[in-house]
C-alpha cells in the first residue's frame, strides 16, 4: 500500500449556510476526490463514501467516540455539558446505558404504544385536514412527535416548548461555532435547566419511558448518577431528529405523486418508505470520530487524534453503493443505509422513529388522494439536521 499518496484537501466550510442549504455538490466532490479528504478549514478529515462512512461507523475501536461526535475534541476542549453516557461513551462504558436503553425503546416495549399512537395520529389527521392547505411541517412534522413522545417519556405538560430548541441547540453544537450556535445561546441557560430538571425522578410520571430507566437504576443495571443522563438523551435525541424525519417522507410524498400512488394502494409500504426518506434526506447529515492511533484509510494516514468527519448524508447518496441514489423510490431496498448510523452506536431510538412515521404516514393514506406543495418550501439550517422549516401543502381527500 502507498502511504505516501497525496491527500486531497478541499477548503470548503461544509457548515456554511450554502453547502447546509444543498449539500450536494460539496458531496459529490468529496467522493471522488478519494477515500479521504483533508478539509483545511477545520483540520479535520472527511470521509464521504458509503464503503468508508460504514466501516468507520463498524470500527469503534480506531474511530473513538468519547473525544465527542462534533468538531469540538474532548481531549483538548471542556465540552459545554456533560458528555452523554451513550453518544459520546466507547464501551466498555457505552455498554450498560446501551443496554437498557435498547430494553426502554426495543420493538417489544413499543408494542403497548401502536394503538395508541395510531389512534392520535388518525385524530391529529383528522383536525389538520379540517383545511385543504396547511404547512406540514408545524402542522404534522412538529406536531405529532410532539403529541405522542413526551407522554411517553412521562414528562409533565409544562415547559415542553422547550424541547426543540434544546435538540436544535446541540445538533447545531455538533459544529463549528458559528452563527446558528451563537443564535441559541441567549436562551440556552433556561433551556438546559428546564431540560435537566425533567431527568429527576420526581417530575417523571411512573408509567414512561424515564421511569424505565429510573428502575433500571434500581435493579443495578446502571447507577443512580447515571440515570438522569440517560433521560437527558432521549429528550436530546428523541425530538428534532423525528421531527426532521417526518418532514423528509412528507417532503418526498409531496414531490413525488406516483411514490403517493404506490404508498396508497399498499400502505404497508409506510415503514419502507420512512427509511427510504431517512436514507433520502439523511435529517442526520454528520457526525465526527477521533482517531483513537494512527488510521490508515485507503492509502491515507489519519494522525492520532484528530477529528474525522462523517458525512451519512454522502453516503447514502454514493452511487458507488446505490442505483439512482438522488431517487425517492418504494420499489428500491433502502437497507444499509447509514441514516440511523451503524455499529455499537446505531440510533437506539430507531423503533420509536419508525413507529410514529409508520402512525402518522398510514393516517394519511387513509384520507389523502393527493398531496402537493403550493409554494416554495424553506429549508431549516442546522449544522448537523437537514430539515424543512416550512413545507406549504395542499391535500385532495379521498
Ligand atoms: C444520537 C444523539 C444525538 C444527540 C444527543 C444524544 C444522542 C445524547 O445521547 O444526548
């Protein structure tokens, strides 16, 4: 193997308000540039092909995540909270948080829910269709995970404004400091004191999801320190991702009429087309690595230390890996994707994703023959979601 290859550096920010607005063109120019690309910019490496993105996201070994999954790297910066026990943890410290956070959101856990989230997704349905035009994503995006995803944490009804500022404010924290950092800090004190006063056992209801984790506590799976943390991640983590997921598959559907079509005449199809649109959009574009010693990527040495970044969002749209990857499209099988991630840290919260789109979508096939947009939809900028902050609809009833 030569290791004296010359690495291909690019200068772009790919946290600019451009490339956010469409990244494509940036992705396209890193995948064949090579395996790695050295972006000057923030001195970090980046990794935009499926073949790599997925073996890096498989090898927690070399490609550490306790250095922090932003640009930020823990070893030489205080990070601005306290690290999650999952996200930014490497087994052997990762493993219990992970296990019984898998338990609290694993399908069989889940099965109480279907019912009712079906039922609050024909009912949310039914109201938002009262108008023949609406925006999707307050109306149905933001609302429906909203409506059912708090209850089912136990959190009490006060304050729950709070809850996508906050995950917007850490996913945009994921990046550079730039702008979209600076504008959530003002409000960031109250925020993240709300926040962490709902991870106490005594403001959680006795039937959710956070008081699971309190009992797992209890039964000495994790400990009584660790288990606020634990609640803190699914408020983190559980909120804005499956806001910017709904607004992916009602974006594609609305774009995409003969996908309506198919979706319609076979409504089983709802799950499928969820992670075709997680693959799509990718509403997670990016996370980071740090090289845990020196890593060598297709003829590349990564030094010790730094950061690697990961663009999920390229590599679910590698043609290498992926006919007609810009196509929304049932008939294709969007497994593998890397949307969720892959590997030890693989999105743990990846059923309740799945569960309230497959709610929400199934509801509107139901009742909607048509779905298309009447004006021009606006992109919500993050550095590290994809998203809509406005997606004008127009709907046919069946
Ligand atoms: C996957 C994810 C994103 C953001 C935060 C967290 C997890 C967390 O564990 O706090």
């Amino acid at each position: 193997m030569d290791t004296t290859a010359v690495l291909p550096t690019d200068d772009t920010d790919p946290f600019s308000p451009s490339v956010l607005e469409d990244p494509a063109e940036l992705h396209a120019r890193l995948r064949e540039a090579g395996p790695v690309v050295h972006l000057t910019r923030h001195d970090v490496y980046a990794l935009s092909r499926h073949e790599h993105v997925h073996a890096a996201l498989r090898d927690w070994q070399r490609f550490q995540s306790a250095a922090g999954v932003g640009l930020s790297n823990f070893r030489y910066e205080e990070p601005w909270r306290p690290p999650s026990l999952l996200l930014e943890a490497d087994p052997p410290h990762h493993d219990a948080p992970r296990a019984v956070l898998s338990g609290v959101l694993s399908p069989r856990a889940l099965r109480s829910l279907r019912g009712r989230w079906f039922a609050e997704a024909e009912e949310l349905v039914d109201q938002v269709l009262a108008d023949d035009e609406f925006d999707a994503v307050p109306s149905l995006a933001q609302a429906f995970p909203l409506r059912v995803f708090p209850d089912a944490v136990g959190l009490p009804r006060q304050g729950r404004e709070n809850l996508l500022p906050y995950g917007d404010h850490v996913f945009n924290a994921f990046g550079p400091d730039n702008a979209l950092v600076a504008r959530g800090r003002p409000g960031l004190g109250e925020v993240s004191a709300w926040i962490n006063a709902q991870c106490r056992r005594e403001t959680l209801d006795s039937a959710g999801f956070g008081a699971r984790i309190w009992s797992a506590a209890d039964r000495g799976d994790i400990t009584h320190e660790q288990a606020p943390l634990l609640v803190r991640s699914l408020l983190t983590a559980g909120v804005d991702t499956t806001v910017h997921g709904l607004a992916a598959v009602l974006y594609a559907f609305a774009t995409h009429p003969r996908q309506w079509d198919l979706l319609r005449r076979d409504p089983s199809l709802a799950r499928m087309a969820f992670d075709e649109a997680v693959r799509w959009e990718s509403p997670v574009q990016t996370f980071f690595r740090t090289a845990l010693t020196e890593v060598e990527i297709g003829g590349t040495v990564i030094p010790d230390g730094k950061k690697i970044l990961m663009f999920l969002g390229s590599a679910n749209r590698d043609p290498r890996r992926w006919s007609a990857p810009d196509a929304f499209d049932l008939e294709r099988d969007p497994s593998g994707h890397v949307g969720f991630g892959m590997g030890v840290h693989q999105c743990v919260g990846q059923h309740v994703a799945r569960l309230e789109a497959e709610a929400l979508v199934t509801a509107l096939a139901r009742r909607v023959e048509r779905l298309e947009l009447t004006g021009r939809p606006r992109r919500h900028l993050n550095n590290t979601l994809r998203g809509w902050e406005s997606l004008p609809v127009r709907v046919t009833r069946t």
